[in-house]
C-alpha cells in the first residue's frame, strides 16, 4: 500500500537517491536546478510517497518569482519540482496523488502561480499550459519550450515578453546582537 505523508528531515538521502535512480545523476544540470541552489523548498509542500516503509516517490515547491525585464516587477510563483516515482513503480498512480496532494496544498496555503519544467502530455491533466519560449526564460536559456504554468484564470496571465524567472529571495536569520559591557 502507497501511503502519502509530508517528507521528513531525515528523508533527504533516500529522496536524493530516488531523484538519482529517476532522472540521473546529470539531473543538477537541468535549467530548474540553478533556481534551487541556494534555495530551500516550502516545508510544508514537500510531500514523498512510502510503500511500507521503503520511499518511493517525492514532489517539492520551491519560492521562485517572474521577473519583468524592462520594469523590474516581480511575481510571486513555486516551482514544482522534481515529481519523482521509483521506477518499478512509475504508470501506477503514484506520480498523480502526489501532484494531486502537491497543488491542493499550495491552493490552500494560497499560491496562485506554479511553474514547472515537465512534458505537457502529463501535466495538462493537472491544469498546466505551456510557456511559450518567447515570453518568458529560465537561467541559462534552457528547457524554455517545457516551461509549464498552472494559474487560475481570475488572476493576470504571466507578462508576455521579455521576463525571467529567478528564485525568490531567501530570507535573512537574524541573529541577536550581543550586548557588549
């Protein structure tokens, strides 16, 4: 039995050797990767899949923004990414309750905006549409024409030309200033 359930801190290795085992080590090369570095996923968007206690598969929003290239304005986005399922386990349902669970959870929390670099075959049943290439870029220029997008129709589509989307700004830990005597 599958079983969804929020991922763990201790999760972390068994979640990398998941996305190894899915996509390959050359994954970190991929245009999404450059707006993960130095970037932490939404806690409380990162979901994994357990079949007993083996984990086999992950999904995790990252804060990103689209930034207008002419203006400077930037809106808020996630990042969806990566959805990854053990391959024994890949065309079995898996992959759909995750991003199921996944967008649910940020259209509670709010989030109107989710990007992601994936096939359109599978994400259209989801709500995503494509990017065309033109408007908008990733870091590097990369994987533009499988830029997808999932926004509700009662909020502005994305700008359409000339934007790039970027992480979102990490927030500072601020740390208290000793008192000197």
């Amino acid at each position: 039995m599958i079983t969804i359930d929020r991922e763990r801190p201790f999760d972390g290795a068994a979640i990398e050797a998941l996305l190894d085992s899915a996509f390959g080590p050359e994954r970190v090369t991929k245009s999404s990767y450059a707006l993960r570095e130095n970037n932490h996923p939404v806690p409380s968007l990162s979901f994994v899949a357990r079949q007993d206690e083996r984990l086999v598969g992950t999904i995790r929003f990252w804060p990103i923004q689209v930034q207008d290239m002419l203006s400077g304005r930037r809106l808020d986005a996630l990042l969806l990414g990566p959805l990854a399922i053990a391959p024994d386990l890949q065309g079995k349902g898996t992959g759909g309750q995750l991003m199921a669970r996944g967008v649910a959870a940020a259209n509670a929390e709010g989030h109107q905006r989710i990007l992601l670099v994936g096939d359109i075959g599978y994400y259209s049943k989801f709500g995503f549409e494509p990017v065309l290439p033109r408007y908008i870029t990733l870091p590097g220029g990369k994987d533009a024409r499988r830029l997808l997008v999932r926004q509700p129709a009662t909020i502005s589509s994305l700008p359409t030309v000339g934007k790039l989307v970027v992480p979102a700004p990490v927030p500072a830990i601020h740390m208290p200033v000793p008192l000197v005597a």
